[in-house]
C-alpha cells in the first residue's frame, strides 16, 4: 500500500439513542470530526483529469460534510436519514459513512477497475475524548 490519503471535516448533527435509559435518549447534537485514510496500490485518473495521477479526489472522502439538503449529514437530524435508520450510535454511522464513501469512490473508477486495492478506514469522534474506527 504506497500511497494514503487522509483528510479530515467536520458536521454538525441531532440525534436520539432511542430506547437508551439515560441522557443520550433525550434529543441533543454532536460536532462529529470523522478522519477519512484511504489507501492504494496504484494511482488512477479521476473524473477532473485523465492522466492515472491520484488515489482518488479529496471531494470524494468529503461529501458528508455537506448540508443534508445536498446529499450530506451536515445540519441533519440522523435518526431520519433513510440509511441510517432509528439506530445512530457512532458505530452504525462511521460503518455507513465507510460502505457510502467506498461506494462514490468506485462508482467513479474507470470500466473495468473494481479497485479491489483500495482500503478505507474511518474514525469518528462524537466529542473530542470518544472515537469509534471503522475498517475492512
Ligand atoms: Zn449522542
């Protein structure tokens, strides 16, 4: 695995731990900071230049921290959000945030590249002391 991306952002969110006896079943909201390291053997053309000179486009591991009326998780209240489901632990949502990036990030391979070399890892902090990674 030569080369690593990383990159990191930050959104703001609401949320319920439904069923949860204790303060986190009461509705409140997180700054999440998620760290996306995305690792490749090889180097590929992306869809803003032709030439094989990237692992993959920064804006690609980036796109959660865009407003949820575009597509993100930024200004969102995570319970309703059609993938996640009621269950929003930082567990369920550093998985999803993992299987939708490798999803955009493939979509955009050339035919024929199924980009089996590539290897994601995300770490998202609910506050600043607590982290859950994720990673295949
Ligand atoms: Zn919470």
């Amino acid at each position: 695995m030569p080369w690593k991306l990383s990159t990191e952002f930050t959104f703001d969110s609401a949320h319920i731990i439904e069923g949860y006896d204790g303060p986190c079943g009461r509705l409140h909201g997180h700054t999440y900071r998620v760290q996306m390291e995305l690792q490749s053997d090889q180097l590929r053309p992306s869809v803003h230049v032709d030439r094989p000179i990237m692992v993959a486009d920064f804006k690609s591991l980036k796109w959660a921290k865009k407003d949820a009326t575009e597509g993100g998780l930024d200004h969102a209240f995570l319970n309703d959000h059609p993938d996640l489901g009621s269950d929003t632990t930082a567990e369920v949502i550093a998985a999803y945030l993992h299987r939708e990036t490798l999803r955009r990030v493939k979509a955009s391979l050339p035919a024929g590249d199924d980009g089996a070399d590539l290897h994601l890892k995300v770490a998202l902090w609910e506050t600043p002391e607590s982290c859950c990674e994720y990673w295949e």
